[in-house]
C-alpha cells in the first residue's frame, strides 16, 4: 500500500516519519481540497496516520492528538513488546492480566462484533496472524499443521473479561489478541472526541485508511471521499463518497499483502480453513457513525462474504456498505449507494 494523498497537495507536515513503508497506508483518499490546509502526519499503528484540521489545526492540539494516538498504540499493538495486549498474551493459559478501561472497551467491542459475526471476525486471531506475518517482514506461507494448530487455538468465547477486577484472561496457553482490525476505528473515534472537546468544527482524520470525515467541509459543503480501486495503483479511486461527519473505512486484498512465489496473500485471515478470505470480494466499504464499528464491521463483513456480510450491515442501525467483486461489480446498501458516485467505467454499479 502507498499514500493516496500525497503530503505536498494537502500540505500536510511530515513528522516523525522515519520510515515511509507504505505498506499498510490509506486506503482511501479524499479528494478535491480547495484550500492547502495545515496537517500533520505520523507513523503509528506501523501505518501513516495523518490529521488535517485545517485553520483550526495548531502544535498544541496536534500533539495532543497524536499523543493520544500513540499512548493508544503502546497499549493495543500485538507486535510490540510490553503492552497491555502482548502481557495478555504472554500470560495465555497462565493468568489474568490487569487492563486499562480503553483496551477493556474495545475488547468488550471485538466480543461483540465476534458473537455478530459467529467468529469470522475474532479477536484471537493472533497465533495465525504471526505464523503468515503477512506485512512483516518475513511472511510465509505455514505448514499445514501450523494452521491446524493456530485455528485450533482461535475462540473468542476462550477470552475471560473480569469487568470488577479489570483484567483479562485467556484461557489457553498459546493463545493470543489481534486487535488489528479494530484499534484504528476505536483510535480515531477517540480523535473527534478530543476535537469536540477543543471546539473544532472540521477535520479528516485519516489513521491509515482508516477516515472519520469530522463535521463537514464548509458550512455547506459535505466531505468528497475517494474509494480507492482495488485493482489499481494507489491513488485511482473507483468512486466517491459524498457525506457528512461520518467514519469511512475499507478492508480489503490491497491493503496489506505478501507476494510469495509470485501469488499474492493478503491480510484478512479465515478463522475457517486459516488461508487469506477468498470470498469474490476485492473489498468492502464501511459507512458509519461510530469508526469502532465501521472498522470492525469492515472486516466481519469481508470476512463472511457478501451474502452474510451484507446483512450483518443491515442488521446494524447506523452502518451502510459498499461490496467491491473480483468480477468489478459493486454492490451496496441503499444508504451507501445514496452516497456513493461511480466514476471508473471498468466497474459496475448493481443495487
Ligand atoms: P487494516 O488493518 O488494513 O485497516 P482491517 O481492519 O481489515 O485492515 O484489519 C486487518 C487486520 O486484522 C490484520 O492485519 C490482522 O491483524 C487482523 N485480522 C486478520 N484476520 C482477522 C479476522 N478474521 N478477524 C479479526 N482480525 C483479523
Ligand atoms: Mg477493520
């Protein structure tokens, strides 16, 4: 993955980017910003995260932003050492880990969006994410029996939440958290809440394609959000979004992927057979209040397909959603749809 919106054209300020991997970097791009604005960008999450709060933007609120930002990643990262989830892992089969409220609550979320998804979605889909280690550097593709005994150690329902003594066990040795697919939504959730806290009115949040479009663009104008074309380079987008304060988030085969022996394999895993999800589906577009959720349920959604992905969607009462195929169809719910403004003539657009 690379960036869709270069730092140049929307004047964002690099800082503290030491490494430009672009693996893992927006999936979206926002498109048609009439003023340069003032922005700044950092690595965190492994993955460019990058606020604009245009006039409103000044060094004291961003760094409260991204210090927030980075507090939330030393507490969730699975790949890190020492944090609150790796100690939970460490002590797998052992015993209870004491946890902060932020990473009880969006445990307590990734529980929900598991039962929801009767665990396509599964926050202890750790063990088979670190033996692909897809996005590392070293991915691989395991062993038959690696698989068999990773899916073997992933169940959500294996996850012990004490809410009194505020801490969290995993039952069995070897098992292990991802929360992967969820901590960038809850990330810039926490984002527009500190931004309505200091008074500010309009913002793109955008923590790796991960994008809250936070109030609108000007007073009457609503955010453009570009859906990136799955098949394509970074920054060709197959539509536009067109909506107000609203979270957008796309998982999908691009965003993060291994080629090895000249195949690709990307990063959503099936906690069914233990391979990457091959479903026909090149990726699928949250719409939502709630970033947490669109997060989430971008990935459940990929994960169980079209047919079961989209009425989980439906079954939600601020969500809508956007099914990009492999055959260049695009599906979506009539809410996205109401949104949504096809542009690349490869695809198309069936209800
Ligand atoms: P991104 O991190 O690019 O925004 P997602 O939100 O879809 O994309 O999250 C994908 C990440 O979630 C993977 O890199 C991995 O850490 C984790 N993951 C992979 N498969 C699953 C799954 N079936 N359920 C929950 N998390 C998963
Ligand atoms: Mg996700």
């Amino acid at each position: 993955m690379r960036a869709l919106h270069g730092g140049e054209a929307y004047g964002i300020r690099m800082k503290r980017v030491s490494r430009l991997t672009w693996g893992g970097f927006v999936c979206l791009l926002l498109v048609a910003c009439a003023e340069p604005p003032t922005a700044q960008a950092e690595l965190v999450f492994g993955t460019i995260c990058s606020i604009n709060l245009y006039e409103q933007g000044s060094p004291k609120i961003y760094e409260t932003l991204f210090s927030r930002l980075r507090e939330i990643d030393l507490t969730m990262s699975a790949t890190k050492a020492d944090t609150a989830v790796d100690r939970i892992n460490q002590n797998a089969g052992i015993r209870p880990v004491p946890v902060p409220p932020d990473l009880m609550e969006v445990l307590e979320q990734a529980l929900t969006y598991a039962a929801l998804s009767e665990g396509a979605f599964d926050p202890t889909v750790g063990p088979l994410v670190q033996c692909w280690a897809i996005g590392s550097e070293n991915p691989r593709i395991p062993e038959a029996l690696e698989i068999e005994e990773s899916l073997s150690l992933i169940d959500w329902q294996d996850v012990v939440i004490d809410r009194e003594a505020a801490t969290v066990f995993l039952r069995r040795p070897g098992m292990a958290l991802d929360l992967g697919a969820i901590t960038k939504g809850y990330a810039a959730d926490e984002m527009a809440e500190l931004l309505q806290k200091a008074g500010i009115t309009r913002a793109i949040i955008d923590l790796g394609g991960n994008i809250v479009a936070y109030g609108t663009k000007s007073q009457d104008e609503p955010w453009r959000i570009g859906i990136q074309d799955p098949l394509d380079s970074r920054g060709s987008y197959l539509g536009i979004l067109t909506v107000r304060h609203k979270s957008v988030v796309t998982s999908g085969v691009y965003e993060r992927y291994a080629e090895i022996d000249g195949k690709r394999y990307h990063h959503i895993l099936s906690t069914q057979d233990g391979y990457p999800v091959s479903k026909g589906l090149l990726s699928v577009t949250i719409i939502a209040d709630r970033s947490i959720e669109a997060d989430a349920l971008s990935t459940a959604a990929f994960a169980l397909g079209y047919e079961k992905g989209r009425a989980l969607v439906e079954s939600m009462d601020h969500a809508e959603a956007i099914f990009v195929f492999e055959d260049k169809q695009i599906r979506g719910t009539s809410g996205a749809l109401a949104w949504f403004t096809l542009k690349d003539p490869q695809f198309s657009l069936n209800p």
